[in-house]
C-alpha cells in the first residue's frame, strides 16, 4: 500500500502558518517580478480567479475583494516543506519527496487501521508545521493520487481516502475523467478522447496491447496500476537530472553588458549549485539572452559553450558565461530576461580524463564545498563568485513579499505575551 500527501494549496498555506488572521480568507500569491498568480487557496478560487491571470489586470478586483496578494516567499516555502517532509519520515521507512508539497510513503506490511493513520498524519501535520493536507492510500502509486484527488473533493472523507478493495477504487475510476490519470497529459488525453475512452474506467478496461502500439510502455504500467497492480516503487533517490536550467526576467529592464553578465552569473551560480548537490558535472552549456516579446524590437540569442573540461566550479561555469553574454549582447536593447542551462552532465565515477588535461583539482572541489557548506549555514548568497554582483536593479522585484519568517534571524515571529 502507498499513500500520497499533498499540501492544500501549499504556497498559500504558508503565507497563513504565521498569520492565522488570514485563515479564511482569500489569499493569491504571484510569480517572479510579481507578474501573474501562480496559486491561490480555496476562498480565492471561488472568487472565480484563474491561474495564471496577470496581476495588473486584476488588481482592482483584488482589491475590491480583499484579496491578500503576496510576492513568491521561496525560503518560506522550501523551509516549510522540508519541515512537512521531516514530520511525515516518521510514519514510514521508505518515503519519496515527489515535489515540494507533495511525498510518497510505502506502507506494505503494516498492520494498522490505514484510515486511521492517514488521520494521523493529517493532524500531526497540522499540529506541528499547521499545513493542511490531504491523504490517499491505496495499492499502487496512480490509484493513491486519485485517492488523494477524492480526499480533496469529497467532503466526507474528511481529507483522507483509502481505496483497498477494488470496488472503492472502481466506484472513482467510474466518475473521474481520463485526463485526471497521473501522467496523461493534453496531448494524450486528447488522443484517448478520440478514441472513445473519456472516462478512466474505459482506460482501466482498455486492450492494453493495443494502446501500447499507439504510445509506450508507459500507458501499459498505468493501466496495470489503475486495476490494482503496482508497477511504480518508491524512488528513494531521486535520479539525477539530466539538463539543469535557471532562467528569471528581470526587475527592471537592463541595458548595460556588465548588469546583463552579473545577472548570467548569479543564475549560473545557482545552476552550479544543483549541479553540485547532484554530484555531476558540467560538459556543456547553454546561454540566452532576451528583451520583451511585447516590444517593437524584439530580441533572442542563445549560445552553447562547451567547457574546457568537465567542471562543478562555479568560477569556471561563470567565466564561461560571461564570454558568452559579451558575444550575445548587442548595445541598444532593453533586456528582460536571462537564462543558463547545463545541457550535458556527466558523473565524476565515470569520468574519462584527459591526457593533456588534468580536469577539476581537488583544491577546486575543497573551495566549493566550502561555499555551499557556508551558504547553507548562513543563507544563499552569504558567500558568491564576484561576478555575481552585489545587489543589480535586475534583481527580482518583490513588492509584496513576506518575512522569511524561519530562515532569518532578523525575521523570526516576535510573540507579546
């Protein structure tokens, strides 16, 4: 048996852990630079706001509304996870952290009342970190998400859903349209319409041999785990990632070359943190540059930079990209966004080294692991390559933003009793 818990609205749930005033009312919170909404909690949704909406075209509805609106808290949001994750470890010894608000629990072999634990894990939550949540559980990893789909729809469940018998499982799989099946996207979901499967019974009852000549492999494990065989384990490591990005538009636009290479730099940085974290390497890389797509004179270039050698160190990647944004700008531009992608990683163990090459030294990999031994101590960006800058006009604009209420000391909740 798995279960999947899933955070209600989780960036608009962290925003109310330290303001319960909030709770109730209607919250949204925007994307980089403030752009458009993102998520929203319940009291937002039956307001009838979308995803995606710009925020300037509703802002006087928001208003009118009383609508609390807040700028994108990521240090909130990771800490926050990571505090959910942390209490849910505690109900299983084999668990995947399937996103930021969301983690897998193997459950196999426990002799409890399963209804019951899910509550338990529900309120514990809720009690230590104050993040609502929902929980399904059933016998493989597809039927626990649409248990957990039921668990936030159906209100008697009362948050938690368990599917064990298949005439449970059945009765949803009955009600739900195709396109809530994990993994069926648009595309598929259009492909499956016209072929007469709508609901996700039809495909659950579908020849499997035949939709696998259509698609893949992949639509025959679905179909095995909606009829109850598990196909999916649980990843307790997630597989490294085979291309790291990190893209922003800027708070302001930019017109100098040196404010253009200091914002490649900082997200090149980031990029190589990942990367380190991972334990892979960097082989080649992909930089672009771009103004507004609503301006009259639009502008787009990219450029792949292959490195000396396979390389985690941040001040190697950044001069790289630094070369690379001197050869993509083109004076007279207002630029709105930047971007660098790792685009071929290799592993260290199967690394092939060069003759005339030594490749990374160990005194590089000391001084790295040191900056991030320092940044995850202090906070990302305590310590950073120079070419970074300090604090550019392009950084992010946060107009709205909350505290980093527990990543911060300076920002800690204050309590008068």
């Amino acid at each position: 048996m798995f279960a999947l818990v899933d955070c209600n609205s989780c960036y608009a749930s962290c925003e109310q852990i330290f303001r319960p005033d909030l709770r109730g009312k209607p919250i949204v919170v925007l994307s980089n630079n403030d752009g458009c909404i993102v998520a929203k909690n319940k009291e937002a949704k039956a307001l009838g706001i979308g995803g995606f909406d710009p925020y300037f075209t509703l802002k006087p509805f928001l208003e009118q509304n009383n609508v609390h609106v807040f700028s994108s808290n990521y240090p909130l949001y990771g800490d926050t996870s990571n505090r959910v994750m942390q209490t849910l470890r505690a109900f299983s010894p084999k668990v995947e952290v399937y996103s930021i608000d969301e983690m897998f629990l193997e459950l196999e072999g426990m002799q409890v009342d399963l209804k019951k634990y899910g509550m338990a894990m529900k309120d514990k939550l809720w009690k230590e970190v104050r993040m609502p949540v929902g929980v399904g559980i059933a016998p493989t990893k597809t039927l626990a998400k649409l248990a957990n789909h039921a668990a936030k729809k159906i209100t008697r469940t009362n948050g938690v859903c368990v599917l064990d018998e298949p005439q449970k499982w059945r009765w949803l799989l009955e009600r739900l349209p195709v396109a809530e099946v994990w993994g069926i996207g648009s595309r598929m979901n259009k492909r499956l319409i016209e072929l007469g499967i709508t609901t996700i019974a039809e495909l659950a009852d579908a020849d499997t041999k035949q939709l696998r000549k259509q698609f893949s492999v992949g639509i025959e494990k679905t179909i095995a785990e909606l009829n109850g065989e598990s196909c999916l384990p649980i990843e307790e490591v997630p597989p490294p990632k085979k291309q790291i990005y990190s893209t922003r538009s800027f708070g302001q636009k930019v017109y100098a070359l040196v404010e253009l290479q200091q914002a490649a730099c900082l997200y090149a940085g980031r990029a190589a943190e990942k990367l380190r974290a991972q334990n892979s390497l960097a082989k080649t890389l992909q930089v672009f540059v771009q103004t507004s797509r609503h301006g009259d004179d639009y502008y787009y270039n990219a450029l792949t930079v292959q490195m000396p050698y396979p390389s985690s160190d941040s001040r190697m990647i950044e001069s790289s990209v630094m070369s690379a944004i001197e050869k993509l700008y083109r004076p007279g531009y207002a630029y709105a966004k930047a971007g660098v992608g790792i685009v071929e990683l290799c592993s260290p163990e199967n690394l092939q080294v060069d003759l005339f090459c030594k490749g990374q030294t160990d005194e590089s990999q000391a001084l790295m692991k040191c900056l991030d031994g320092i940044n995850q101590k202090f906070g990302r960006h305590t310590a950073h390559v120079a070419a970074e800058g300090i604090q550019g006009r392009w950084s992010m604009r946060q107009e709205l933003l909350s505290p980093a209420y527990t990543t911060r000391w300076k920002e800690i909740p204050k309590v008068r009793c």
